[in-house]
C-alpha cells in the first residue's frame, strides 16, 4: 500500500487527529486524494477512547458513530463522600476499529514511514522516499511542551478477562474512593461485556514519570479487591498526558514547524483540564473537511486561526487546572472534583465538551472551594499570569 508519490493533502500522523481527518475529508471531498503517512504498522495505535453523548454535536456523529465499540446508557463515579449515577450515554472505541474503518476509506492512501523533513509541498521519509501534497497537515501527536506550563495525567489500562464475571452494569468514569498516592488518583472501568473489563489506573501528578510496575501492582490489588480473578490480560497501554495550566501558544505552534496545517495535540487542541482530545478531534476533522479551498497556505492559515481560538477559549479550564495544582496538597486534590460531580448533570457534560457557559463557569467557583481559601486566592493569581 501507498507506492503513490503525491496527493491533494497529505496528512502526518495516524492516530485519531489524523484519522478522523482523513474519514472526514473522504466523506465530504471525495474528489480530493488523501494520504497518511504512519510510522507504526497500524492505524490508532494501541488506545481507547472514550466519550460522552454530549462530547459531540449531534450533526457530527456521522463521523465516530461507525467507529463505536461499546455503548452505555448510564455511568457512575464514587468518591470517599458519595457515590452517583449518570443517565448520560457513553462510548468507547478501540483503535482497532478505527484501523479497520481507516484501511477501508483510505485504500491505497496509507504510506508507511518514518518522516525526517516537512516542507510545506511535501515529505522525505527515512528510507528517501520523496511525497509531494497540496497541503500538508501534520498530526504527530506533541510538540515542545517546554513551551506550556503543564501538570500531567498518566495512566496505565489493562483489558482482563475475570473468571465469573466482574458484576459491572456499566463504565465506572471514576473510582476515587482507591488511595490518593502521589496526586489525585482514580480507577476508571469499562465493562466491554459480562467477563471482560477494561481498568485504568489513573493520576494527576506534578511528574511526568510513569511507573508501569507500580501502577500495575495497583491493579492486581484493585481487582482483587473486588473480588475479582483474572483469567487472562488482552492487552495493556500507557499514557503521559498533559494538562496545561498556561503557557505560549505561538511559541509551542512553532516549535513543531512553520507555513503547514497542525492538528490534535500537535496543534494544543485538547482539553486543558481533562486531557479530552476526542472532542476537539472530532469537531476540527468535520470543520476542517466543510471548508472550499485545500491549498497548503489555506489550511495552514486556517488551522492556526482554529488552534488559537480553541487555546484562547480554553482559558478558564487552564485557569481551574492551576487551582487544582497550586491550591490543593495532592491528597486532597479529589475534593476538587467530588464538589464538581455534585453539580447537575448537563453543566457537567458542557464541562467536558469544553461549552461551558458563563453561569456554567460562575457555579463551579459560587461557594466555599474545596481547598484553603488562602491557596485558593493565590492560585487565582498565579493563573492570570500563565
């Protein structure tokens, strides 16, 4: 596959930016001729993500609906304070599927190689192969983060089989009842059918170090004690995320190049406080894939206009992703979020589709904040400057 040596736009990177990308622009510009170039030898990678109803606008389903693995209607977290359920439907997909549906639309459109130049008309790979585009769109995940003041979330998930059954109705979003080691720690559950149950452990932490042996010793514990007998282990993934606190969006724009398109994280489109990239993935693939010109200038200038907004919009995410770094002592860091899972539900869904409205944003801080006043205010501060 992909022995072509030009196409209309070319896009770096074949993880969901890139992707979703790549099914948009097939569904809606069938005329154009789209590649990817990936190093790895699929498509997603080793991932799965997930998303709420209200995380993508009903018009935009189209795109991520023949990509959906698991549906649920309902979710639930826990806390040491209280426990709550959400009638509020939920999705995942495995980057499986999203190989398949990608390898399906793309046919001979998939190069694989690693990219060692961008031009703004083209690549070189490793190997000397030269590919010429109308545009490029680059979607190879992070750039400089040096250039954004960032904490970070990171993870360990393992699908496992449980002999009996694991006893879950349904995806456990947060399970922060577990010890808070290090910074605020939760479990995350899905239940992809009566045996099987995805289960990641989760922290917000000022490091960006992962520790697989201990995060995965915290899931045997976790398991068992639940009660549960692991049968076998299907697959296991990682992630070091960032969550931004502030920063300088040019400088991190172009560190990754100057004069092409950018998308996903590589672009900062990602939700500051949350991580969430699906939501911004999706909606930045369809308004990328609805525009008239696709000429290399066009889309870089677009992107850019695109990216910055979304960063200047995310400001109050960054400015609440301070507090939780700057005011609370790590252990206390899941009062945060126990008081934010106690407000209604579609304020909640807004929040993590990034649509907050100023009430939205004006509830959230109404009241006495779970953390000391004193740091509260001073995070505030700090904030303001990022």
């Amino acid at each position: 596959m992909g022995d072509k040596d030009r196409f209309d736009i070319l896009i770096l990177g074949g993880g969901l930016s890139g992707g979703l990308i790549a099914l948009a622009l097939a569904r809606l510009q069938p005329q154009l001729s789209v590649g990817i170039v990936e190093a790895a030898s699929t498509i997603g990678g080793n991932h799965i993500w997930s998303f709420f109803d209200s995380d993508v606008a009903p018009e935009d389903r189209w795109l991520v609906d023949p990509l959906i693995g698991h549906r649920w209607a309902e979710y639930d977290v826990a806390f040491p304070g209280f426990s709550r359920r959400f009638a509020a439907g939920y999705n995942s997909i495995e980057s499986e599927r999203l190989d398949e549906v990608v390898r399906g639309a793309m046919g001979d459109g998939i190069i694989r190689g690693n990219v060692i130049e961008v031009r703004t008309d083209g690549i070189t790979l490793a190997d000397g192969r030269t590919i010429s585009a109308g545009a490029v769109i680059d979607a190879r995940g992070v750039g400089d983060l040096s250039m954004l003041v960032c904490g970070w979330q990171k993870f360990l998930g393992r699908l496992l089989t449980i002999d009996g059954g694991h006893g879950l109705t349904g995806p456990v979003v947060m399970d922060a009842t577990v010890d808070q080691a290090e910074g605020y720690r939760f479990v995350y559950l899905l239940p992809f059918d009566t045996n099987r149950v995805f289960i990641e452990d989760t922290y917000y932490s000022d490091s960006p170090t992962l520790d697989v042996e201990t995060l995965g010793a915290r899931i045997d514990d976790y398991a068992a004690a639940r009660g549960w007998r692991v049968a076998a282990t299907e697959r296991q993934e990682t992630g070091v995320l960032p969550v931004a606190m502030g920063g300088d969006f040019e400088c991190y724009w172009d560190s990754t190049g100057v004069g092409v398109a950018k998308s996903g994280v590589r672009a900062a489109l990602f939700h500051p406080l949350t991580s969430y990239s699906l939501p911004d993935a999706v909606s930045f693939a369809v308004n990328l894939a609805r525009g008239e010109r696709f000429d290399g200038p066009t889309l870089a200038t677009a992107t850019h206009t695109y990216a910055r907004t979304h960063w200047r919009s995310g400001r109050y995410y960054r400015l609440l992703t301070t507090m939780l770094f700057k005011a609370a002592d790590p252990p206390q860091r899941y009062r945060v979020l126990q008081r934010f899972y106690g407000l209604r539900p579609a304020l909640i869904g807004r929040f993590y589709s990034g649509h907050s409205t100023i009430l939205d944003k004006m509830r959230i801080l109404a009241g006495r904040p779970p953390v000391p006043i004193g740091r509260a205010m001073k995070a505030l501060l700090i904030g303001r400057k990022l």
